[in-house]
C-alpha cells in the first residue's frame, strides 16, 4: 500500500515539477499547446393527454456532458491532460428522480520520445461517478453505488506507440491500481463489494498491467468519434476472467453551430463489479458550445 502511495505521489510529483518548468515564454505562447472545452446540454420532454389511445408515459429529461483538454508538447516532452463528466437524469411520471447517465473521468500523462512513434510515458487516470445510483429491480430502490463508491486510480509507467495524432496506444507492465469504495454500506447490497475487502475503503493492486487505446477522428467537419478502450491485469490473480475491459464510445453529429446530436456508450467487464458484461448508451439532441486555441 505504502509503495503504491509513494509511486502515485511520484508520478503527480513530477507532473508538477514538469509543469513549473515550462518558461513563461512557453505557457504564453499557444503554439505549444492544444487545448479546448466542449460544454453541452440536452432536453426532452414527453405529455400525453389522459385519453391518448397509443399509450404512453408522462416524462422529463435533462442531460450535460462537459469535456477538456490541455496538451503540451515541445521537443521530446509533452503532456497530455483530457476531463470528461457527463450527467444526466430523466423523471418519469409517477416515479421518482433517476439518473440516466454518470460519468468522470480524468487522465494525465507525461511523455518522453525516444522515436517518431514512441514515447516513453508515466501516467495518473480516474474514474468515478457523481450521484448514488441504484437498483430499481424490486419493490424498493437499492444503493449500489454513489461518488467514490466505486472509484478507481490507477498509474502507469510504459511505452506509448502513437504513430498519428488520432491513434494512441500505452503498454504499461507497471500500472497499480487503487479501488475505493467510500461508503462500506453498499457491501450489504452488493456481496462484491467491488472487489475492495468487506469493511475496508480501498483495495491495492500493486502487481498489475494495463494497456490503454484510444481513437478520436474527425471524420468530417460535422462528425466526431472518440473512443476509448483500458484493459487491466492483475498478475496475482491473473486469468482469462480476471482481466478487466472497459470501452467508451461518444460520438457527436453536429447539425447546426451549436446544435448537435450526441451518442455516449460504457462497455464493462470487471468480475469484481458483475460476472456479465455492463453496457449503457445514450442518444441526446442539444445544444453543444466549444472554445478552443486552436480551429
């Protein structure tokens, strides 16, 4: 645990000490960085008269999705910062309020080219959730999750291939991973407990690998993908049904300026979480704002 600490406390260290030595000069001139911000919000809303025949139920849905970067790159270094955090819920007539989608994640990265397509890098990735969520499969909700219930940090040191800029491939043979599970409640409903000890807040995986893909294209100037795929072994316990699998899909069809259509997909496979596979989408028209220093 000690050792984990020590390494993640290494690796923010000396994203921080890259930082304060870039020049002045440098944080002035854009030319260095990449960065941008997309801010989105989407609204539906469903009525039906009482003696509508098709049948139909009363609802009101309201989802945002928030999403950043901030690149450097000079000479041999870069770093390499993206944010996403979606959030959305939907009030069904005679329910209560619900979520319909919940997503944060935050990674960073610091790299170092040893060739035109390879970097070295050490990396720091979050993910967790920002509102409880919960089983609706009975007579009463059931929490199962909440905000850093389940949450996950993981590090990584490795070899990055990146032989463009929409492709991006690390191998880390060194990646420990913390899971917290804040709320030591949710193990009476969920026996995994995430994989995190019954009674404890967090579970150390020291001895572990990922490998992280991801894919963003602009496959024309009205349409967008972005995925992203992490797969995680646990070498103490390493099986075929052990590894963990997690791909994220958003897509964005831009209809007018700031009209857009927006597709966002979890694919999960994590024995600790559920023995099946996880999925959620969403399909949403909004209004979508970008800013950026570079078009």
């Amino acid at each position: 645990m000690k050792k984990v600490l020590l390494l993640c406390f290494c690796l923010v260290y000396g994203m921080q000490i890259f930082a304060q030595d870039l020049d002045t000069e440098d944080v002035q001139d854009t030319t260095y960085w990449d960065s941008g911000l997309s801010f989105g919000l989407n609204f539906n809303q469903a009525s039906f008269s009482g003696n509508w025949k098709a049948g139909g139920v009363n609802s009101v849905a309201f989802g945002s999705i928030l999403t950043g970067k901030a690149n450097y790159a000079k000479d041999k270094w870069s770093w390499d910062n993206q944010l996403e955090m979606i959030f959305g819920v939907v009030k069904n007539e005679g329910q209560e309020l619900r979520k319909s989608n919940d997503r944060i994640f935050f990674d960073s990265k610091i790299g170092y080219k040893i060739s035109d397509k390879w970097n070295y890098f050490g990396a720091v990735n979050f993910i967790s959730q920002f509102a409880d969520g919960f089983d609706f499969g009975g007579d009463e909700p059931v929490l199962i999750s909440s905000f850093f219930a389940p949450a996950f940090l993981t590090t990584a040191i490795g070899a990055e291939y990146k032989p463009n800029e929409e492709f991006a491939l690390r191998i880390a043979p060194i990646s420990p991973r913390l899971t917290f599970v804040n709320n030591t409640s949710i193990a009476e409903n969920v026996p995994e407990n995430y994989g995190v000890p019954i009674g404890s807040r967090i579970r150390t995986e020291w001895l572990a690998a990922q490998i992280f893909m991801t894919y963003n294209k602009e496959i024309t100037e009205n349409l967008a993908i972005n995925t992203r795929y992490q797969l995680f072994a646990n070498y103490e316990t390493l099986a075929f049904n052990t590894i963990d699998h997690r791909l994220d899909i958003t897509v964005i069809a831009k209809i007018t300026e700031f009209v857009d259509v927006t597709f966002t997909s979890i694919n999960v496979y994590d024995i600790d979480m559920d023995p099946g596979i996880q999925y959620s989408q969403a399909l949403a028209l909004g209004i979508l704002y970008k800013v950026g220093n570079k078009k």
